[in-house]
C-alpha cells in the first residue's frame, strides 16, 4: 500500500465530513438549497458533525471520480425528473401572455390555469407518503414520469380533443387544460418527495449533500429553458420541448438506474441491494455499506413513530409544525412563486426598456447563480440571520417595486427609471435565495424528530403548495382590480411582519446538535 497516500489521507481528514454510524428514519436530502417543497429523506447516516477547522465556507471532500461516475450519472439523471418538474411550473409564465394575446383565455381562467398545478402538487406528497415504500422509488418516478407526459399531452392535444367529443358533453379545451394541469402538479408533488430520497438513499455519505444541492440547480435550469423557448416558438413547440426530460428520465429508469439499496434491503432483497451498490460504487465489495444498512434498518424498527393524532395533539409536535409552516406561509407571503408563475405578464406592466422575455431570462440565472451562495452563507452565519437578512432585502426591494408600479399608476413619468423593475426582481431574488427560500426547508431538517419527520414533512409540503394556490389563483384578479402596487405592498409588509417574527418568536439553533435542538423545542431548555 502506498504510505504516501496514507499519509495524504490523514492530512486531509480535519477538512473531510465526519460521519456518525447512527440512523435517522427521515431527513432532508438538501434542505438549505431548496425553495420550494423538498421531501422527507430515508437515509442511513447523517451528515451531522462537520469539523469546523476547514476553512470558512468549504468542505474538503475525497471524491474519487472515476469510482463514482456510475453514481453521477444517475443523480444527474434522476434530476432529469427535477428539471421537467420546473419545466411544468414555469410553463404558466411565457403561455399564459401568449394565450391571453391570441384571445383564448381571460384573466379568470389565466389564473386557474397557472393554479391548477398547485392544487394537486399539494395531494402529491400525501401520495408519495403512501406509495413510496410499497411500490420503491425507481417505480413511483417512472409513473410521476408517464403522468407527466401524459399530463403534457393532454395540454398540447386540448384545442384539438375539445372539438371531437360528443355534443352534449359540457367540456371545452381550457377544462381539459385544467385538468393536465392538474395531474402534472400530482407529479411534481411527488417529484419534490422522491427525488430527493432516492439521491440521498444512493449516494455515499461523502458526497451526499453536494449530490443533494444539484436538486436546486435542475429545478431552476427548468425555469429557465421555458423562459428561453416559451417566448420565441408557438406553445406545441414548447409542449414539445418539455417532453424531454421527463422522457429522458423515463427510458433512463426504465433501462439503466438500479432501485435504491434501502428499499431493497428492506424488502429483503439482499442480492439485488448487492448488484445495485456494486454498480453505484464501480466495485465488487460492498459488504460494510450493506452492514451500515442491515444496522440503520434495525434502528429504524425501534424507532417509535407518532400516529397522526398524536402528531396534532401534542404540545411539543404541535410547536415544531407551527414554526415551520409559519416560515414557510411568509416565504410565500414574500411573492415569490406568484413571480415565478407570473414573471413575464409582471414585467410586461412595468414598460421597461428591457423586454419581459429577456427580463424573465434573466431572472432565472439570478436565480440560479444565487443558490450557489446559500450553502456557504448559512454555514459561515447560521440560519437565522440569514432569514433576518432576507426578509429585509426582500421587504425593501419590493417595497421599491410597488413604489414604482405605483408612480407609473399615477401617470408619473419614468422614462429614466424603466431599469429599476428588473432590479428590483434581481436583487429581490439575490436576497431571497440566500434566505427565505431556503431557510424554512433546513429548520424542517432540524426541527422534525425522526418520529414525526414523514408524516410533518408531507404535511408542510402540501400546507406550501396550498399557499401557492391561493396566492397564484388570487394575484392577477387583486393585480387588475387594484393595481400591481397593492399587491408588491402587500408582499413587502409581509417581509416586514416576518422579519419580527423572525427576531422575536423564532429559536436561534446555531452551533446546536439535533438533541439539544429538539430539547429546546419540547422542553424549552437548551
């Protein structure tokens, strides 16, 4: 053996992530890159202790490429399945313009169009709870992937189905583009639970979080190719071109991806757990990896999971669910999905020089470059702070949109501030990313016990869709009715009123281990 790589190995190991051989039934895949619903995560080994004499804001980590090829390339491929869940959140923000133009839709059925997607995204998690374990990961994505693309079909066919079905049948095209709206938030909410767990599940412990961060990076990137086609081609091009990842995604499972080890082990496929981790890690012996399971799955037997009755009638439970879904109503109180669904009719209001298509575009890769920071920052400054950070950028920024929006209603002329819309949305968005996007989803990390992560993170999950849907079903409605500076004013009181929250009634947990964390919670002692 050679000593000098022995020895390399040692000098390296006070910057390397120290992980703890013990179980946790549920945690978060990547819970402080993520804006949007990130699910419940069975993994067997957490990522708790970090040595924190590696230099500020990075980890060292031993990656050995070439063994992990086979493992990257499945994370990039199960994000395949990420990207055409923000293909299908993004489509309502280039069509819905479109659509309104040609005179095929009204502002009423513009915003059950876009919210639509919401409203079965918040009955996907509560399926993917139920199904995830009876039919396995690698199936339960195939069928988010056919719904999907079914989904897509049925909204790119809808003009021309309406026409043939029978007379007396009381169903138009915009209905059936409800309901494709309808089924493809089903699979996007599943999407948000069992991406995330199967990464986690395949992943070694090394690797685990940067694997998890590329979620975010999948998500954003589908924005962005609807924001770059939607605008320039006719909608069955976009339809089209949104077929790709999920079909992508779909042949890749269908061919080549393995189920998850977990699962399989606790099923008690021990044989086919084997042949899959060989795969993953490019090499034959697996066996302390396949121990590590055997050891997590009996752990997790012991663990004592609360029934839904106990999780909403006890004080202690009740207190982590109320922080966090409290966070996670003002992350949307603060506008942001309203301005994901709606960033191209928004910027269309503002007459900015720059056009909303290219604006929109550019939202996008703010968006996107952003969540490179959050990581780093939330481990150099905690959570806490961040989100006080957030919340007030976020409050003034949009407090300067609905200041403009509300010069320009009074006829004011603005010929020399046309820029201030698009930076205010890219500076709104810098300083959400680093913040409230991701802070709500890494307090559910710390915040869940392993006895109440399932069920309390389907259940936060699906609380965020149904704010999505309120707020997108209201917004062009408020927006017209009273004006686009009502509404960004209300959006930055809201950031105003959570910065208090904020400072006063939320736990700092900095510095804290997860025990002394959930001590605070259910005993408030530290």
């Amino acid at each position: 053996m050679n000593t000098n790589s022995l020895k390399n190995d040692d000098q390296m190991k006070p910057y390397m992530i120290n992980v703890q051989n013990k179980f946790e039934a549920f945690i978060q895949a990547s819970p402080k890159e993520c804006s949007v619903p990130v699910p419940l995560v069975m993994q067997y080994g957490s990522e708790e202790s970090v040595d924190t004499s590696a230099p500020s804001g990075i980890v060292e980590i031993d990656i050995h490429a070439t063994k992990r090829r086979n493992l990257f390339f499945s994370t990039v491929c199960a994000n395949f399945s990420t990207m055409a869940a923000g293909n299908a959140m993004a489509w309502s923000s280039p069509s819905i313009p479109n659509m309104m133009d040609q005179g095929l839709i009204d502002e009423y059925e513009a915003a059950w169009l876009t919210s639509m997607l919401a409203v079965g995204a918040s009955i996907g998690p509560f399926l993917a709870y139920r199904l995830v374990e009876s039919f396995g990961r690698k199936k339960l994505l195939i069928l988010d992937m056919v719904l999907l693309i079914f989904s897509w079909v049925l909204l790119g066919l809808a003009p021309s189905i309406a026409p043939h079905l029978p007379v007396n049948t009381a169903v138009d095209g915009i209905q059936i583009m409800y309901v494709a709206r309808f089924f493809s938030g089903i699979s996007v909410g599943c999407i948000f639970m069992v991406t995330p767990m199967y990464i986690a599940e395949i992943a070694d412990t090394r690797v685990r979080s940067a694997l998890g961060s590329l979620f975010t990076l999948f998500l954003i990137f589908g924005y962005l190719v609807e924001y770059s086609i939607g605008p320039y081609f006719s909608s069955t091009v976009l339809v089209l071109v949104s077929f790709i990842s999920p079909i992508t995604c779909l042949t890749i499972f269908c061919t080549v991806l393995p189920e998850s080890p977990l699962y399989l082990m606790g099923k008690g496929e021990r044989e086919a757990a084997t042949s899959a981790l060989q795969w993953l890690r490019r090499r034959e012996d697996v066996s302390d990896e396949i121990k590590e399971i055997e050891v997590s799955l009996e752990e997790s037997r012991t663990t004592d999971l609360v029934s839904w009755s106990q999780l909403l009638t006890t004080r202690g439970h009740l207190k982590c669910l109320y922080y966090v879904i409290t966070l996670i109503l003002f992350q949307q109180l603060s506008g942001v999905t309203v301005i994901l669904f709606y960033s191209e009719p928004i910027l269309k209001m503002t007459s900015s020089d720059l056009s909303p298509a290219v604006g929109t575009i550019l939202l996008a890769v703010v968006y996107m470059l952003a969540s490179f920071w959050a990581p780093g920052l939330t481990a150099k400054f905690g959570i806490k702070r961040l989100l006080v950070l957030s919340s007030i950028g976020c409050c003034f920024f949009l407090g300067a949109l609905a200041f403009y929006f509300y010069l320009d209603q009074v006829k004011v002329n603005l010929d020399s501030f046309k820029w201030v819309p698009v930076a205010c949305n890219v500076l709104y968005f810098s300083f959400h990313s680093i913040g409230l996007s991701s802070g709500p989803w890494a307090l559910m990390g710390e915040f869940y016990s392993p006895s109440i992560k399932a069920k309390s993170s389907a259940l936060t999950a699906s609380f965020c869709w149904m704010f999505v849907f309120i707020l997108s079903k209201l917004f062009p409605p408020i927006s017209i009715s009273l004006g686009p500076a009502i509404c960004f004013a209300v959006f930055s009181a809201f950031c105003f009123v959570c910065t208090l929250y904020i400072v006063i009634l939320l736990p700092d947990t900095s510095g804290m281990s997860l025990f002394q964390i959930q001590k605070l919670l259910y005993e408030g002692k530290k």
